[in-house]
C-alpha cells in the first residue's frame, strides 16, 4: 500500500484539506445557532420552530450519513467528499440571501443532506490513505477542525450580525466556506489505497440490523442520543436569557461564549486517558454528572456562574463524547465501521430532537424549563450506563477499562 508521509508537501496540502473541510462542515451546521433567538423576534415564531434552523441541519446530516457512506464504497472517497462541501458552501451562499423563514428552513434541510458527505467519509479516507504510525495525529487534526470550524462559524455570525445584518454574516460564512471547498478540491489527492465494495442495499441493512441488535452498542448509541441532545439544547438556547434585562448581551459577546468550547479540547484528551486507568464506566458516569453539575449551575442569578456553569458543562460533555465513543470501538468486534455510522446516527438524531423539543420547554417555563429536560435527559442517560453494567457482567462482555 502506497501510504501518504507527513514529512512532505503532499502531505500537508492533503491535512490542511481534511482540516478545512471539518471546518467547512461545523461552520455550516451551527452558523445558525447564535441566531435562534433573533428568528424568533424577527418571524415571530417559537423557540421551538426557531431552533428548526439547526435541528433540520442536524436530522438530515444524520439519516443521510448513513447513504453516503454507502455511495462513497462504491463510488470513491474524494469526489462524494468534494462535492459535499462545495454544495453546502454554495448553499450556504444561498441561505444569507434568504428573507423568509420557511425558505430558510427548506435550505437548511437540504444543506443537511449535503454536508454529510464529508463527515461521514473523512475517516475512513484517513485511515486508508496515512501510514498507521502518523494516522492518529492526522485524525486529532481533522478532529481540531470540527471544534474550530464549529467556534469560529458561531463567533463571526454573531460578530457580523450585530454590524450588519443575520443575512450578511451567514453571506460571510459561505464565502469562506467556498474558498475553503476549492482548495480541498484542487489539494486533496485522490485515493491511492482505496477499491470500491459496492454492496446491496439489503446487505448494508442486515450489517447495521446486526450492530443495532447487540444490546451493549444500542445502549450506547442511547446515551450518546440524550448526552448530545442535552449539549445542543443548552447551547440552543442560552442565548434567550443571555439577551434578555438583566443581561442584555449583544449578538457579539453571546457569540464569544462559544470559546468555551475550546476547554473540550482538554477535557476529550485527559478524560479520554484517565479512562484508560480508571475504566470507561467510572470516568462516563463522572463526566455525565459534570454537565448535571454544570447545567444547574447555571440557574445562578450573576452572569459569570452562568458562564462557569455553561463551561463546566461543556467540559462533562466532551469527556462523555470521548469515552462513549472508544467505548463503541470496543464493543463493534468486525463491524466498527457500522457501529461507527450508526453511533453518529444517533449522536446527531439526539441534537435535532430534543434540540428542537426544548423550545417547548424555553416556551412554558422559561431557563428553568431547558435545565430541568437536560438533567431529565442526563438522568436517563446515567439509567442507561447502569443497565449496561448490570447486562456486560451477566453476559461478561470483553469491555476493557
């Protein structure tokens, strides 16, 4: 196999494409996040319906991962990928011409079904294409890009939006986006170790009815669906008390809450080791009641014990997200890349429901309303780790610490 070395050009033209396009893909999905709260003032719509504007994005990434994947074994890594991101930027380019609401949200969902191209690709191109040894920094790379593209798409929305108008800040990001989407075009280089494995419809179906059935994965496709509709329902919604008396932030600072984000990146790594030492289902069970913890913390009056609640609670969640998804490989045996599919099936499926499902909450019961579901929704999860202990020491499961 003719693999691809990090110590040469080549190489870091084909990084900095994967990177760029997990930036693309972040930056698109959430860009509209920071603008629920103006969707609602504007069209005078719910928080519910408002929130539509991401959970659309989300649903649709969700399901059509799953196609993707399928056309990209028979088709061929870059050009699905390619494709992907060069129609979600122009999509995007087309959602900051949007004046009516309805108009958005049918761009959105479309926007959706393209993006998801790419991340349900990257991977696999990845670990195809680079040596074994370097693979691993490569794919930290690639994962920086989706915190980043994801941080970045939400502070410049907020930024442009105060300045000018929502139309022009998500104008801006598929700008960028395409710069972007070109160069992973001409750079990336087409797959040298990749055959294409057509396979049937019904055989991909009984591969993930197979993954589906072993109790331990659906269990932790479960509790990635709660944990990962908790995370985007509090950042859905933050921004309603953030902007509201006594606080009355502007669109550019709420957007610059969003460099929480960036303790992820620590809590991933150190939770994501000290799982392998103290075993996965301690550091789970302590990093999901890290973002209990976090979200009642912002029940606090002052601004800055909602903001440490909101970081605390960024923190819980990105060990959870780590843990949960090594936890997955463990317990894929041969069908990881199935498991892998359907795991971010549910992961996303998680964010766009109750994402959505909280507006009702934010409606009848105010900030109170969204802390109660997401610890409701955390509880379930906890529930859930405690079922599939009891089921992996009945049926003595290899699942290693």
């Amino acid at each position: 196999m003719q693999f691809i070395q990090t110590k040469n050009q080549i190489s870091w033209q084909t990084i900095s494409s994967l990177f760029l396009g997990s930036f693309v893909t972040f930056a698109c999905l959430y860009c509209t996040q920071p603008l629920i709260p103006l969707f609602s003032e504007q069209f005078q719509v719910s928080p519910a319906a408002a929130s539509l504007s991401v959970s659309l994005a989300t649903g649709f990434m969700a399901a059509f991962m799953l196609i993707a994947a399928w056309i990209s074994d028979a088709k061929g890594r870059k050009v699905i990928m390619g494709i992907s991101l060069l129609s979600t930027a122009v999509l995007q380019i087309f959602i900051g011409f949007s004046t009516n609401f309805t108009w958005l949200l049918v761009l959105r969902a479309i926007q959706g079904m393209m993006v998801a191209g790419f991340p349900a690709i990257a991977m696999a191109y990845i670990a195809e294409e680079f040596d074994p040894a370097t693979s691993g920094l490569v794919m930290g790379i690639y994962i920086s890009g989706n915190s980043i593209g994801g941080l970045t798409g939400r502070m410049v929305v907020g930024a442009v939006t105060d300045f000018f108008s929502w139309q022009n800040a998500l104008l801006t990001i598929g700008i960028i986006s395409l710069a972007a989407a070109m160069w992973f075009w001409l750079k990336l280089p087409a797959s040298r170790n990749f055959s294409p494995r057509p396979r049937a419809v019904p055989a991909i179906i009984g591969v993930m009815w197979n993954t589906v059935r072993k109790p331990q994965l659906l269990l932790l496709y479960l509790i990635g669906f709660l944990v990962m509709g908790s995370f985007v329902t509090v950042y859905n919604y933050i921004g309603y008390p953030l902007m509201a008396p006594p606080y009355s932030l502007s669109h550019t600072v709420v957007g610059l809450i969003f460099v929480i984000y960036l303790v992820g990146t620590f809590s991933s790594t150190w939770l994501g080791s000290l799982a392998i030492t103290a075993g996965r289902p301690r550091v789970l069970l302590l990093a999901i009641c890290i973002m209990a913890a976090g979200c009642l913390i912002t029940l606090g009056a002052s601004l800055l014990l909602k903001i440490a609640g909101i970081a605390v609670f960024t923190f819980g969640f990105f060990g959870c997200y780590s843990v949960v998804s090594s936890w997955v490989g463990q317990c894929a045996g041969n069908d990881k890349a199935s498991a892998s599919s359907l795991y971010l099936f549910f992961h996303y499926t998680g964010a766009s429901v109750i994402g959505a499902w909280g507006g009702n909450f934010l409606d009848e019961y105010g900030w109170n309303g969204i802390v109660a579901l997401t610890v409701i929704a955390l509880l379930l999860a906890l529930a859930l780790l405690a079922a599939l202990l009891l089921y992996t020491r009945r049926r003595e499961c290899l699942i290693t610490p």
